[in-house]
C-alpha cells in the first residue's frame, strides 16, 4: 500500500513539474506548421506546370472551313490553353492554386481541425462561384467521333474523344455534345470510320463544384479536382463540327 501511494506521489510531483510550451515555443510549432502549408502548395504548383507542360501540343488548326470559308478567330486568349479535356483540367488547377495563394489560403491537411477546415471551404466555394459565373470559354478541339445517336429534330448527338496531334494517344475522358445538324454538314448518319479526325470547334462551361471530404485525387480520378476538396466537370457546346483538313471520311458502304 505504502508503495502505491509513493508512487502516486512521485507522477503528481512530476506531472506538476513539467513545464508548459512557451509562447516561443508555441510560436515556433505555427511557424512550423504554416513552412509545411508552404511546401505543400509548391509541391501542388509544381505538379500542375508538369501535367501542362505534358499535355501542351504543337496547334494544327485549319485555316478554312470544307465550304471554303475563313474559320472564325478564336478571341478567347484562353483557348490555346484549352486544347484538349486535360489541358483544360490543368488550366483550372494552375488558376486555383494562384487565386489561393494571392488570396493566402493555406490548403487543409488531414490533421486539419473541423474549424479550419471549414475555414478553408469558405473561400474554396467563394472561387468555385466566380468561375461557374465566368463567360463560357472558346475551345477548337480535335478528334473521333465514338458514338453517333439517331437525329432527334434536326440536332445530331455524339461522343467525342480529344486526340494527340499525331492522332496516337486519347486526350481525357470521351464526352456526350450535341449539334444542330446543319453545322455538321459532314456528319452521316453512320458512324464515322475510326480514322476519320474531326475537329469541333465550340464553347466549353465549368461545373466547379465542393466535395468536402475528397482532398486528394480517389481510385478512379472521378470527379478529378482541382484542388482539394473542389471537383470539376464541364458541358461543351459545338457551334461547328467538320472533318479536319488532310482526313477524309470513309466511303460509304
């Protein structure tokens, strides 16, 4: 019994002699904290100037329509930044890491508390509506027609799938869209053979939505983000739709 209660003696003694952070201390764990935050959006920086510079290829746009007219000029200064569905999802990840930064948001970490990381949701959907405000973006794009639905008043359905420029490598994920079908004079009511390069040239609006519990990238990249906690999806709309110059359609069976 006697030693029990020594024992006891000896962790209240110790427990009252241990002394509390300092404020230098204390000081020095935040400043820790916020070098990490650092290092973490820098390393996210990083990432995104190599997944653009990846994906960024030489632009192989038409100088004229099949009708012989001039192609409209593309005004959006964007659009050479848009050249593909990855390109695309890079452009988004590049800006959202430059707005949190000017804005000096620090990314949440899994250690993060509930405040904090609501805190960090606040201004995440502040920017999620600016750019779902945005005027749609001008995109030329260019690759296969993967699927092709019946004509429904005059309006033709298709599945797209972004190419590279040397027609080898698939560019994101495949796409539904739909066109009036006289801005797609080209498009049969067969499929399109599978060599056959399209080029569609359109507008592209962001769907930039919250998911509070995905900081980092699932199984399947679905949704893909752009940031932490911020998915992203986009509906393009086709203005004009024909066969890239140098291809030609397979003839008719």
């Amino acid at each position: 019994m006697k030693s029990i209660i020594v024992c006891a003696l000896i962790y209240a003694f110790t427990a009252q002699t241990t002394p509390a952070p300092t404020p230098a201390q204390q000081l020095q764990e935040v400043q820790a904290e916020n070098q990490k935050l650092r290092e973490q959006l820098a390393a996210s920086q990083k990432r995104v100037g190599e997944l653009e510079a990846a994906a960024n290829q030489p632009s192989m746009a038409p100088q004229t329509t099949p009708a012989g007219n001039t192609a409209p000029t593309n005004a959006d200064a964007t659009a050479d930044l848009m050249g593909n569905p990855i390109a695309v999802l890079d452009f988004f990840q590049k800006k959202f890491s430059e707005d949190m930064a000017k804005r000096r948001v620090a990314l949440p970490l899994e250690t993060d508390s509930k405040s904090a990381r609501q805190l960090y949701l606040v201004e995440a959907k502040k920017w999620i509506d600016s750019m779902n405000r945005a005027t749609p973006y001008s995109v030329e794009w260019r690759g296969r027609i993967v699927e092709l639905a019946v004509a429904v008043a005059g309006n033709r359905t298709f599945e797209f799938q972004c190419v590279s420029a040397d027609n080898k490598r698939n560019f994101g994920r495949v796409f539904s869209a739909t066109i009036l079908g006289a801005n797609a004079p080209q498009l049969g009511d067969t499929l399109p053979d599978h060599t056959t390069i399209w080029r569609m040239i359109g507008t592209l609006s962001p769907t930039l939505f919250a998911e509070p519990e995905m900081l980092t990238p699932n199984t399947f990249d679905n949704p893909p983000l752009v940031g932490p906690c911020v998915a992203f999806k986009f509906q393009v709309k086709p203005l004009r739709l024909f066969v890239e110059k140098g291809a030609q359609p397979a003839p008719p069976k």
